[in-house]
C-alpha cells in the first residue's frame, strides 16, 4: 500500500475516533490566480460561498491570488475574498511579489500586511510573505520578518501553546534561497506543521522534523475548482481535498509533536580570500536590499525593503544616514549631481543631499512606483529614469521633468543605455525602445514576436554598439538589431539565454550569463551570430537577472545563491567562485571613484571586490 493510501486511511480512521474533541478547522485557498472575467473568479466566488457555510474558526489565503500583481487584479479578487464571513488572513505570492503594478505596496494597501498572526484556543496561526521580489530569483524572506517571526513566537508561543505556520513557498533548498534561517526559527518553537501552496499539487515533505504540506490550486486543470482544509485537534493534524460541492476527501494526517531537533549542519560554508583579489564586507542591513548601488567619492547609496534610502561611507562601513520613503525600495540610488541623489521610490523621486541625506524635493508621481534603474549621461546633463508607463528624462540637479514618454504599457525595470543623442530601453510591454535623447521622440521599437509580457526585455541591460543593439530575454533568445532602425539582424538560441547581459570593456565581445549557469562570449561585430567561446561556471540552473560586468580584464558574474564568479576572458577560466551569502546577487557594480567592484545582495549585505 503506498504512503498516500496509507495516510489516508489513518486520516479517516483517527478522525472518527476523535469526532466531538475540541479542533480548529481551517480552510485554506491557494493559488487562486483570478484575473477580472477568467473562469477562476466564478470559481473563487462558489468556493467563498461554500465557505460561508462552513463551520471554520479562519481562512487563509496563501498566495497568488493574481497573475501580474496589477491594481485591478488586486482590486478585483480582493473584492471576491472581503465577501468571507469568517477571519480572513491572506499572503502573497510570487505572482503579487515579482510582477506588480505598485511594487508590492498595493497588496499591503489592500490587505494591511503581508504577514499575519492569529490565535484560535491553544493554536497560534502565523504566515509571512516569501518573495521574489520584483525580479525573478529564488524565493526570500525578508530580513525584517524573520527578525519578526523570531519576536512574535517568543511572545505567543507560551506553555501549552501550538505553532501552526503559513507561507506560499516550500520550505526548502532550491525554493526559498534563505531556507535555513526561516526553519531554523520555526525549529526553536512548539511548531506542529507548516502549509504552503505554489506547486498546485498535494505534496507532502519535512522541515527537519517539522511536517509540512503543499495544498491544492483553485483550479486543478481537472474541472473540479476546490481549496483544502486543514483541521488540528489535540493529537493530530488532518489535511483534506475539498472539491467545491463534494465530500471532503483526507489526504493528510500527522501527530502534533512540538519539540524539535536543531537542523544539520549546511557544512562547511566557509571561503578563502582569491589570490590576487580582496573581498570586503562594507555593510550587513537588518533589512533586505532589493536595489542596486549608488556611488561618489565617499558614500554608497542604496534602499531596504522596509522603505530606507541609506548612506554608508565605503571607507567605515559606518551608516552616514538614512531617510525614510514609505514603501520598498526597488530603483537604485543615482548621484545625479555633486551634493545630490536621486531616490526614486513607490510614490515618485526624492532629490536627497548627500550629506544629510534630507529632502530636498520630492517630485510627486500619480502614476505607479519606480522600479527600474536609472542613469546618468556621460557628460553628466541628462538623468533617465523608467517608471511605470512611462520613461523620462529629468534635470540632474533640481530632478525637474524635462520630457515624458508616456506610451509604455507597462513598467520599465533595467537601467536604460545612453550612447550618443539615443536610448534604448525595454519594457514589460513586450518591447525594447530606441528614443531621442534631446526630445523623447520615438526612434523605433521592436517585439520578439511574443505577445506575454513575461517573455519580452523588460528587465535586460542592453548591449549597444556603434552600429547595432544585442539582448537576452525570458524567450530565451539571444537577438541583435539594427541600431539605426530596429531591424532584427539575427536571433539565436543556442543556450538557454534569460535577463542576465554584459559587455566587454572594448565593446567586442557581449557576455551572457545562461539558465545553465554559462558564461557565453558572442561577437559584437560579426553580421551573424557567432559564439567566441563558453564558459561552464559551474552554477547550475540559474536564473538571477544580474548584469555581468568585465572589469581590468576580469569578467564578473552574480547568481540566485549568492555566488559571484569572476572569468578571465582571455584563458576562458574560471578565476574563482565564491558564495559571498545566500541569496541573489542584485548588481555587480563599479564605483566610478574607484573602479573598485561592489555587489549588494538581497540579505542586506555589500560587498567590495579589489584587484590587488
């Protein structure tokens, strides 16, 4: 008999030998993905429905309740789920975390947090949100909510008390990049299971000695619309299959044990300085960083994910200041003139003086966040900023508009590349864009063919060159085109390409960064494709959308895991690769003070990379 069976059956079993004992009853809706008018809203309407006439102490939500994160979307399922009668606790999912109209504030908007904590008799229910966070990557948890799950189980978790957790993603290696610390906690407490969903599947799996399940979609694929329910009594914990309009069916049973064993060891993590290299940690956020760097001769300029544009001195590490925006911060910082740094945030662009970091203006936007990276010009008179629907030049002192291209349909993510009196930029419309730089007039655009925003150059760093423009998309194509027109001149798909683009320091030679975790040197000249040679960098499946950088004939490289890999280009060798943390690398960037390599991860911490 196979372990489903067999649980099952013990499931129905120990049930009606504990009917009549005191339980609480939950019911669980995941991956819920309603859009305004698709079958999954009607669907979400008869399970919220049925729901209500249901006898359970809550519900929770956890996770993905939309497909692209937009404000209707939200609007709309958020409208179906205000119509439960019953406690209402709901999460995100990657769906609201890594595509999202508002940078994730309108999920918080709406639903007052993204993390929650209840209690029902002796059962204390807490879930916390797990990313990725506008880009794709691993699953995370914030710094700031482990530091709260942390604080919040010491204060409920007294004697007598239970743990029942909640978050979207597994928890496990190859899920969430910061696994460990988040089990770790849960390890410590009185834990009797944890429930997530994202894989649409009943599935079952340990957390160390904590059981945990992933719990079904909304929809199956099969016709039959459902949620699950998970009911705790004294001694076990059951997980049902509730098909909307049938019988409750048990999938799952398991004892509520609440003392744990510490997790084993991850092994020895421990790295060497490179010969010939100096790695330096500058600073360690009790947040997480989701932004790229910012640099001038004394500070680097970054922002948290609990909303703080901050200032470090490079040469410290000490904290110069740190200036409050009221929202995540995904754009990095741009020191756009002397004493001045743009902080582009949910609610429009701060013009910061980089002493003090006070306001100096706050230029309002109606629009939606800013998420993407800026730049300045080479000759330091035209600061570019993508935004949500729309791309803009501004005066690098004052952060005045000077012009508005207003016929994006979605938000733009990279930084932009300014050469000559052109830009080029893309966009989650499905189209990169050639614009004036003196007026914002279109030039041209170009689609891959592809009509789903995922697929096309939104978050891609182009490669531009005297006579052509080469990127990497989520079709997993390599594409070079015509700068002066836009014309496709050749696309290839020889390596499973994504987001991840650079470009040698003559401009020869663009460097892309596989799903294989390859380094791929392509020919920046030649009328057809043609690969140069192939780096394997030993990553795995890869798929962090870090720019690669080459740097006095060192090409860098970050990845989902946090390790930053440097190629000499001219061997075609791996120098080294070393796990500076756990987590996605945001950037590989270079002070231009310097020249000095930085890189900031999305566990709050920076690092500085020098040539010795």
């Amino acid at each position: 008999m196979n372990f489903m069976k067999r649980m099952t059956l013990l499931a129905a079993a120990v049930a009606m030998c504990v009917a009549g004992a005191s339980a609480q009853k939950i019911a669980v809706l995941s991956d819920v993905h309603v859009t305004p008018g698709n079958a999954n809203e009607q669907a979400l309407k008869d399970a919220v429905q049925e729901i209500n006439g249901g006898d359970y102490d809550l519900v929770v939500v956890d996770g993905d309740l939309s497909n692209e994160g937009s404000d209707a979307e939200l609007a709309n399922v958020s409208a179906i789920l205000r119509g439960i009668t019953h406690p209402l606790f709901v999460l995100p999912g990657n769906h609201e975390n890594n595509w999202s109209q508002s940078a994730t504030k309108t999920f918080i908007d709406t639903f007052g947090n993204d993390r929650f904590v209840t209690e029902a008799d002796s059962l204390v229910i807490i879930g916390i949100n797990c990313g990725p966070f506008m880009k794709m990557g691993d699953g995370h948890i914030k710094q700031e909510d482990l530091h709260w799950l942390r604080r919040t189980l010491e204060e409920r978790a007294t004697p007598g008390k239970r743990v029942l957790s909640f978050n979207h993603y597994p928890i496990r290696e190859n899920d969430l990049d910061n696994w460990r610390d988040y089990a770790s906690i849960l390890l410590d407490f009185p834990v009797i299971g944890h429930v997530n969903g994202h894989y649409h599947s009943f599935q079952q799996y340990n957390i160390g000695s904590i059981p945990a399940v992933m719990v079904r979609a909304l929809d199956m694929r099969d016709g039959r619309p459902g949620y699950s329910i998970v009911e705790v009594t004294p001694e076990w914990t059951y997980v049902y299959n509730k098909v909307t309009g049938e019988k409750a069916v048990p999938m799952f049973a398991f004892a509520n044990k609440t003392e744990h064993k510490p997790l084993k060891a991850a092994g020895d993590t421990a790295w060497k300085q490179p010969e010939g290299f100096e790695i330096t940690r500058v600073w360690a956020d009790s947040a997480s960083v989701f932004t790229r760097l910012g640099f001038d001769k004394e500070n680097v300029y970054f922002g948290t994910s609990l909303g703080q544009a901050r200032a470090v001195n490079k040469a410290s590490g000490n904290l110069v200041w740190s200036t409050p925006t009221g929202a995540s911060l995904f754009s990095r910082p741009v020191v756009t003139a002397p004493g001045r740094v743009a902080v582009p945030y949910s609610g429009g662009i701060m013009m910061l003086g980089t002493r003090d970091g006070k306001v100096v203006k706050d230029w309002k936007s109606k629009q939606g966040p800013y998420v993407a990276d800026g730049v300045l010009s080479a000759d330091g008179k035209a600061y570019l900023q993508g935004g949500y629907k729309r791309f803009e030049r501004r005066d690098p002192r004052s952060g005045k508009l000077v012009w508005s291209y207003d016929s994006l349909n979605n938000y733009a993510q990279a930084a932009p590349v300014v050469d000559g009196n052109e830009v080029f930029f893309g966009a989650w419309d499905t189209y990169l864009r050639s614009v004036d730089l003196k007026s914002g007039r279109l030039n041209w655009k170009w689609n891959n063919g592809k009509s789903a925003n995922m697929l096309g150059p939104g978050n891609v760093v182009p490669v531009v060159t005297a006579d052509r423009v080469i990127i990497v998309a989520p079709d997993r194509y390599m594409t070079a085109l015509d700068r002066k027109t836009g014309k496709q001149l050749w696309r290839n798909n020889a390596h499973r390409y994504r987001e991840a683009l650079g470009v040698s320091e003559d401009g020869t030679r663009a460097y892309a960064k596989t799903m294989d975790g390859e380094l791929v040197a392509v020919d920046t000249a030649s009328p057809d494709f043609r690969e140069l040679w192939t780096v394997d960098m030993g990553l795995g499946y890869e798929h962090a959308p870090c720019i690669v950088v080459e740097k006095d004939g060192v090409v860098y490289a970050g990845s989902r895991r946090g390790i930053v890999t440097a190629v000499d280009p001219a061997t075609q060798k791996v120098l080294w690769s070393i796990p500076v943390g756990v987590s996605e690398t945001n950037g590989i960037d270079i002070d231009p003070t310097t020249g000095d390599i930085y890189v900031s991860l999305i566990e709050g911490t920076i690092y500085r990379i020098r040539k010795i």
